[in-house]
C-alpha cells in the first residue's frame, strides 16, 4: 500500500505536466460575450449654482387652539376630524341653558333700564327730577347694556366657531366632557397648511465666506429668492418655495441666522413637524464641471470617479471636490473636460475592464447585477429557472 501512494502521485505530476503542453482548453459556455453596458456622462465645463442644503422643519402658516370660553358641558361635536373647515365654522355645541336664561333676564333689565331713562329726559327739562337722578337712570341702561353684551357672547360661545380656515386636527374633548371650569379647555386645534413654512438656519461663517467671495470677484450672487426642498426620502418636491424672511442677529448659541421659507400645499402632501432640507441657492459660477453625486467614489487615498477611455476600458481617476449644485459635485481638480465618467453600473467596471458606454439619463433607476445574472431595475424580479 505504502508503494502504491508514490506512484499515484508520480502519475498524477506526469498527467500535470502533459496538460500544459497542450493547447489552451476549448470555449465553455459565455465565452465571446458583447462588454457589459454602463451608464456615462461626457462631463464638460458650463455654469453652475452652488448650493447648501440646509435642515428645517415643516410648520403651520397659523395655527390656532379653540378652546371654551364658557363652563359647561359638551352636548355634540360638530365637523369631521382632519377635515378643511372654514373660519366661522361651528365645531362644538355646549349645553347653553344657562346662558339662555342670563341673556333673556340681561334683556329685561336692560330695557328695564332704557324705560326709566326715556321716561326722565323729558322730567328733567321741566325740573321733576334732579340731575343726579338723571345721570343714575343713565348709567343703570349703561350697565344694562353691558350686562346684555356679556349674555349674548357667553350665548354665541357656547357653540365655539373656527377662527381660522385650515385642516382641524382630532377632538380633545368628547361629548358629555366639563369644559371651561376653571381655565379655557382645549378643544380641537387647526392648522393651515397651504402654503406651509419651513424654518431652517444657515451658520454665519458661511455666509461671510460666501460674501468675501462674491466682493472678490470670483463667485456672484445666486437668486435666493426661490429655494427648494429636499423630502427624507432624497426626493425633491415638486413646488419651489420662496424666502421670506432672513433675521437680522446671529443666534449666540448656534452662530447661526435664522431664515424662512414657504411652499405651495395644495394637496397637503407637507404635513407640520416635519424634518425636511432646504436646498438654497449660494452663487453662480460661469464655468463649472458637475459629476453626479452617485458617480463619486471615496478611499482611503481620497474621492475619485471611473472613466471610460476611447478603447473602452474602465480607469480611475482621482478627483478633488468642494461645493455641491443641486445633487452634483463640482470638481475643483482631475477633470478636464470631455472625460466619459461612469455614473450607472459601477459594480460591473472594474479597473482595466473593457464596457460599452451609453449616455445616462438623469432619472434612470440604478441597475442592480444579481450574482450570475444580468443587471436588472429595483424591483425586478429575475427570470425563474427552467425545471
């Protein structure tokens, strides 16, 4: 047995060694495939707005909390919550008895009041009663009327109404509730959303740099004006917005000034307390070169891009970036002009392969390679093996 081992072996090397002076060995399966297509932009120089996108948070234009100015007890709701009401709608019905009594009893006095004094003006003219007599009658209808007025808006409270149109927001009281004893209860809030703010901050250092290089002459000033906003999901949306307010002092714990925006909301897709960004405009630049921010790369070594040469092959290229204008970077350093950058299909470009470039089209859904598979969309289900 211990004999048979060696000589295994020797057969086994001698077999090794005839397989190389053979011919390499015949084409399997996949062999003379068309390159792997990528997504390439030809990037060139041309102007650019450079932005910052800041934090903010969605807020109500107004907001108002109804609340009971009258004691009683909540006999019905009347609207549908997170539905739009109108300013003036009626929204609770409180039980208004009381009010009723103290509004017919104020009047009674008060017309009480007003027939003493009609009946003395023309006694006063002839002497039958005194002046001080006069002037009592006349601040008894005062106080009547005062009285009155207090009666009949207690009475008009009892079905508290909507001061501002907007979306009302989900009842905070049901029926049978006590409300009003004590403190103004609060009832149900509303909210008007279209148009809805954004409020967010830009550090001042920031600015300064920004004005330093505009006074210099190498940056000019963007129309801010108008500003977009980023949603959580990175998408932008739809409606731009416009500054509306810049403050006037920096914020001693953040070193930031304050600035507010607002949006269209037609459809009331922005809902309040919302964390959204604000892309603002900073300055225009007359010659920039913009690559996608999903076209960048980093390392250790720093950012850098693949590009396509004129015979196909995938190369690296170092990059230096420095401020962002819209959702591209724009290249400060290692592009020239006229490069093919790959922007979609970076998983299959490696280093020294041979691609078939296409032009990218902004939008275009990232390409995903399932292992062993062609690349296929987001959401794409690969094609079932045949049994």
């Amino acid at each position: 047995m211990r004999t048979a081992i060696p000589l295994l072996l020797l057969a086994f090397l001698a077999a090794c060694g005839d397989g190389e002076k053979k011919g390499p060995p015949a084409a399997g399966p996949g062999a003379g495939m068309p390159p792997p297509e990528v997504d390439v932009i030809t990037v060139a120089s041309a102007s650019a707005t450079i932005t910052q996108d800041l934090p903010g948070r969605l807020q109500a234009v107004r907001s108002a909390q109804v609340r009971a100015r009258v004691e009683g007890v909540v006999e019905k709701r009347l609207f549908t919550e997170g539905t739009d009401v109108a300013a003036g709608t009626p929204l609770f019905r409180i039980d208004a008895r009381t009010y009723q009594a103290q509004a017919a009893s104020a009047a009674a006095d008060l017309a009480a009041a007003q027939a003493v004094f009609a009946r003395y003006r023309p006694l006063l003219d002839i002497r039958a009663v005194s002046q001080q007599e006069f002037d009592a009658a006349e601040a008894r209808v005062k106080q009547a009327e005062a009285t009155s007025a207090k009666a009949k808006l207690d009475l008009e409270n009892a079905v508290p109404p909507a001061p501002i149109s907007g979306r009302i927001g989900r009842a905070l009281v049901t029926e049978g509730a006590l409300v009003g004893k004590g403190e103004a209860t609060h009832l149900v809030t509303i909210e008007q959303l279209d148009p809805i703010r954004v409020e967010f901050s830009q550090s001042y250092s920031d600015l300064l740099r920004l004005q330093q290089a505009v006074r210099s002459g190498k940056q000019k000033r963007a129309d801010s004006a108008k500003v977009e906003l980023v949603l959580e999901d990175g998408s932008l949306y739809a409606e731009k917005g416009r500054l509306q307010f810049t403050d006037l002092a920096v914020d001693p714990n953040s070193g930031a000034v304050l600035l507010r925006a607002e949006f269209p909301n037609p459809r009331r897709d922005l809902l309040p307390g919302t964390f959204v960004r604000i892309r603002f405009p900073q300055a225009q630049l007359d010659a920039a070169i913009r690559v996608p921010q999903r076209a960048v790369q980093g390392s250790a070594q720093g950012q850098f891009v693949m590009t396509v040469d004129a015979e196909g092959k995938v190369a690296p290229r170092p990059i230096k970036t420095s401020t962002m204008s819209g959702g591209d970077f724009i290249v400060d350093d290692g592009l020239k002009g006229g490069e093919q950058v790959i922007v979609n299909g970076l998983q299959k470009a490696r280093p020294g392969t041979v691609v078939k470039p296409v032009p990218w089209t902004p939008g275009a859904p990232l390409m995903v390679a399932p292992p062993g598979g062609k690349p296929t969309a987001p959401g794409a289900k690969p094609n079932e093996e045949k049994k």
